[in-house]
C-alpha cells in the first residue's frame, strides 16, 4: 500500500507546469499603486482595463514563445490564483500573453522598459 505525504511532511516537490501553462510571479506594481498626486489605489480598485507585469518562473512543454526569466504582460483576470510554499503565483496560458519584454538586442524595434 503506497503513502502519500500529508501537508504537514517537509516532503519538497517540484512544479512542472504541462502543455501551453506559464507559472508566473507578479510584480511588486500588481498589487496597492500610487496615483501621481500620491493618492494609494488598492489592488481591489475596478482595473478591468488594465495590464500587468509578472516575471515568468516555469513553463509548460508547449510553451513555444516564452523563457523562464522573462517579463510578460497579461490582463489580472485571466490567470489563477496559487500558492506555493507560502509565495502568490498566476497560472496563465501561454496565449493570454499580451507582451514579453526582452533585453535591449541590436536590430530590433520596440519599446524598453
């Protein structure tokens, strides 16, 4: 009869993310922001139309565009939520990418952050 680890073994495990499925860790900037006059805008605030940025931490077997490492742009509402050993991640699809961000590479055009 095989035993399956209870939450409470300081058994580790590793994530692997399958098919198209970005693991991603929002930024800093997801969560309370500043208006220019200093006004604090909670997380909660209605931001239906706005992006956010998160760096990319693991990837799916799939995921054909998108490096762990990499910054990428995706709107709030089209990830889940998750916890892994007490750190907040998304889950996204790799189509629900709006934007990557990239070194500064010679020959290309874009915008840079």
């Amino acid at each position: 009869m095989a035993m399956t680890p209870s939450p409470d073994d300081d058994v580790k495990q590793s994530v692997r993310m399958t098919a198209d499925r970005l693991l991603v860790a929002p930024t800093a900037e997801s969560g309370d922001r500043k208006s220019r006059a200093g006004i604090l805008i909670p997380a909660t605030a209605d931001r239906s139309r706005r992006l956010d940025w998160a760096e990319v931490v693991a990837v799916g077997p799939t995921v054909r565009n998108v490096e762990p490492g990499d910054q990428v742009l995706f709107a709030p509402d089209s990830g889940f939520e998750v916890e892994i050993r007490d750190e907040e991640y998304l889950i996204l699809r790799e189509r629900d990418v709006h934007a990557l961000a990239s070194e500064r590479n010679e020959g290309q055009t874009g915008l840079y952050l």
